[in-house]
C-alpha cells in the first residue's frame, strides 16, 4: 500500500522526462564543412536542448576517423553516425571532386532514409549542407522542416541563387544550352567579381559540373531555410538583399548564425608547445602568419616567391610549410625528401634564423591568431580560416590559390569586409590553373603596408571592430543568438502542432 501524506492523499509520481527532440545534420566530407557543422550542433544541444546527431560519410574522399578527428571535444559523448559506403569507383578517374560529392550523396540517401526511421523519438528537423540538397526530401517525407546548412559565407548563397536566376525556364537535360554568367558580376556590398574571381565550377558553362550546380541550387528553393556560417554585421548588404527575396516569397528565408569557430581544445599539446613558446618571446602584434589551410598548396615557384617576400619584408614571421604542387618536370628533375621544407629556397631557413619559424604541415591555429604576437595573417581565405582570424581580430593578406570559392572570398575581404589586402599577379605571368604568381616584391610591399601603412591603419581597425561585432553576434541580444532562437522556437512550435 501507498503511504499517504498528512493530508491522506497519495504523492504525486513524478512524471517521466521527455524525450529530447532529436536534429539530424548531415555534413558532406571535408573539414571545412564538419566542423562549422559540429559547432552549429554543440549550441543547439546546449543552448536549446535539442539532441543533436552529425552524420557523415564514409568514402575515400574522407574517412570516419579524419571526420571524428575534426569534432571538438564538447562532441564526443554526442552520436555522431558514419554512413555506410556506397560505390562511387565506378565514376571515372577524372570526374570533378563536386560531381563525386554529389553523387556520394544522392547514392547514400537510401541509407540516409534508413538511419532517420530508426531514430528513436522525435525528429524536429533535418539540416544537410549544402552540397547535400538530394537529401531535403527525406524532411518532407518526415513531416519535418528541411533546413540547407551553409558552411560558407552569405555571398555564396547569393552567388547560387543568380546562377538560378540566370537560367530560369531553362530545363536541367542533357545536351541543354547553360548561360554563362557574367563576364562582371556585381553583388550586394558593392563587391565587383570578374568571371575569373568566381569558384571554378561557376566559371564554364560548358563543365559537366556546371548543370549538376544548377540542379541543387534549383534544389535550395524547396528548403524551408538556410542557416549561414556568417553574422549579418559581416555582410550586411548581402544579408539584406536576401531577406527581401524571402519577403517577395522569391528565395527561402535565411538566417546567418556564424560565426562557427573550432575549439582551441582541439590542438595537439605536443606540437603546439614549441610553437606557443616560440610566439610568447617575440614582441606584441609583431609577428606575420602563413598558413593555406589543411588541403591548401602552392606551386614550387610561389613557394619560392612567398619565402623571398617574408625574407624582404624584414618581419618577423611564422609559416605553416606544406607540400607545394608538383608538375612531372619537378617531380623528375629534383630529388627531395617529402619534408615540406625541404622544398624552401637554398639557405631561406639559416638566412631568417632568429626572426622566422618555419613548421612543417601543421600549427595550432586558433591559438596562434588569438596569440598577442600574431599581427598579421597570410591565408589562402577558406571561409573558416577567415572567420577564425575576424574573431581574433587579425586583417589578412589574401593570398588564395584557385580553389573552392577562395578568390571570391578574397575579393569580398578585401572589396566589401574592408579586413584584407589582395597583392597583385604578376603582369607578365600567365594565369594558370593556380591563379598566377604574386611576385616577391609584391608580397613584401603589401606586408609592409599592412604592418605599417596608412591603409594598413585602416585595414587593422577595420579588423578590430568586426572583431568585437563577432562576438557581439553570440550575445544574449546578438543577431546571430536571436536569428538561431527563431528558428528553434520554430522547430519546436512544428512539433508541438503535429
């Protein structure tokens, strides 16, 4: 028998908690794309009590544990769910890397479908990146909102939605005939991009990967949502022209809700210790870092013109060396180790002894940018790189192979942001498939200017206000809080009402 309380009445039992509402983000293989990815999961668990769980890929593009190696520790209780494989080897060798995402994806959706019936409790949404639209229907055959996760900046979903636009009534078929896009394209914020400046995969319509982009951006229309890896005070004018086309019902509504910064508790103790020691003896703001990201190379000859440039320049420096680019008369016609810095100038290492630090492959780069000693940051201007150095508060010089949407990245630091200088290509070298050389004299001079220039006074505080807006999007009444609260309390509201 039940004891009773002093009133005779039988306690209440207490009820059993709810399940947590679950949120399945779907991340396409890369670095670059899980870990926004993941920092985007870690606060919906933590500031909105959603159980978030990050699917990945398995394929030789990228394997679970370089995936897993990529999360920051705040994730590793959390269920992180590799795919099982699907054949994409029967795609020819030289099949763009886009076409083989893309394909890895829409492959995988019958996997994808089946891991999404066998969540137990309630789905509140479904968030692939944005090279995984094949997937947005599994949300409508759930009930559930489909929202595209967009690792970049809001420029290039504005870039997506032009090449729509520019094809509308257009049909996706083979044989089809696609628009170019423009020779000059302009964009909100007064960026100017030549055809050149835009990701490769935009330049040719004739590119097989051209009409596979039009695909998933005619896709993007049926999602109920984008969420950035940008803060509006970054791109405002972006921000603004796109919450107009949702207004007019012409684009789906979007919410930048960046920025999404990796943890410093990722770095590898060991190897970060010499570097931070190093960095703690040099003089404040004092210090110029090189770094092309985790899949960034040169070719040998701007390799060479980088070391002469950081040598001429006369500051102090710290350069992450990887492997540079090799053509078949290189590989032939020098015998070197695969040590990274065996393939630096004769005598650049004892020439700069004392005021250079040249590590092989890897630095602990969150720690370095936010590092005193660290004034300046020589990138290859992935979107993470660049956001890791506007939450430091450090400018740039924009130094970016022709990769991904790097150079327009560059183009709209520079042009719009106002946090970079871009040096210049040579005049009398001829663009090739990295983009041209940048020539030492260049390099040292845009150096020169951002380390003590008037532009480069300008450039440095432009650096430090968008610093403290970053950080300001991330407080209780930040516009990047506030824009992740709505679509929560969206989320939630859909799952009360079903």
């Amino acid at each position: 028998m039940e004891s009773l309380t002093s009133t005779g009445a039988a306690p209440a039992r207490a009820s059993p908690p709810r399940p947590r509402p679950h949120v399945v983000l779907v991340a396409s293989p890369g670095a670059g794309h899980l870990i926004p990815m993941a920092e985007l999961a870690r606060r919906l668990a933590e500031q909105h009590g959603f159980a978030p769980t990050l699917v990945t890929f398995t394929t030789d593009l990228s394997s679970p544990e370089e995936a897993m190696s990529c999360l920051p520790d705040s994730l590793a209780t959390r269920p992180t769910i590799a795919l099982p494989p699907v054949q994409i080897d029967d795609l020819p060798h030289d099949t763009p890397i886009e076409i083989l995402l893309f394909e890895l994806v829409r492959r995988s959706v019958p996997n994808l479908r089946a891991l999404l019936r066998s969540i137990d409790g309630p789905i509140a949404a479904l968030v692939p990146d944005f090279f995984c639209s094949e997937a947005l229907p599994l949300a409508a055959e759930l009930g559930v909102p489909g929202f595209l996760f967009v690792p970049s900046n809001l420029a290039a979903l504005a870039l997506m939605r032009r090449l729509v636009d520019l094809h509308h009534g257009v049909d996706v078929a083979p044989g089809a005939e696609y628009h170019d896009m423009p020779e000059n394209l302009e964009l909100p914020g007064g960026v100017a991009l030549r055809r050149a400046d835009l990701p490769v995969s935009f330049q040719s319509s004739k590119e097989p990967v051209y009409a596979r982009l039009l695909e998933e951006g005619r896709r993007y229309l049926s999602a109920d949502g984008f969420l950035v890896n940008s803060f509006y005070e970054m791109e405002p004018a972006t921000g603004e022209e796109l919450r107009q086309a949702a207004e007019r019902g012409a684009f789906p509504p979007v919410f930048a809700v960046g920025p999404f910064v990796r943890s410093r508790s990722n770095d590898d103790a060991a190897s970060s210790a010499c570097i931070i020691y190093w960095l703690d003896l040099q003089p404040t703001g004092s210090v110029v870092y090189v770094s092309f990201g985790s899949g960034g190379s040169l070719s040998v000859e701007q390799t060479a013109e980088l070391a002469a440039g950081l040598e001429a320049s006369g500051h102090r420096f710290l350069w992450v060396v990887r492997m540079p680019t090799l053509d078949g008369n290189e590989k032939s016609g020098r015998e070197r180790s695969d040590d990274p810095l065996a393939w630096l100038p004769e005598g650049f290492l004892e020439r700069t002894k004392g005021r250079g630090l040249a590590v092989a492959a890897w630095a602990p780069q969150v720690r370095v940018l936010s590092h005193p000693a660290t004034a300046v940051f020589v990138s290859h201007c992935g979107w993470n790189s660049s956001l890791e150095s506007v939450s430091s508060g450090v400018p740039m010089v924009a130094l970016p192979p022709r990769a991904a949407e790097q150079r327009m990245n560059a183009v709209i630091l520079e042009q719009s942001v106002g946090v970079a200088l871009r040096p210049r290509v040579r005049e009398d070298h001829q663009i090739d498939a990295d983009g041209g050389v940048v020539a030492r004299d260049e390099i040292a001079a845009v150096l020169k200017e951002l380390m003590e220039g008037d532009k480069g006074r300008y450039v440095r505080r432009q650096a430090g206000d968008l610093q403290q807006a970053a950080a300001l999007a991330w407080t209780p009444e930040g516009s990047s809080r506030r824009a992740l609260e709505e679509v929560a309390a969206a989320w939630k509201s859909a799952l009360g009402n079903k």
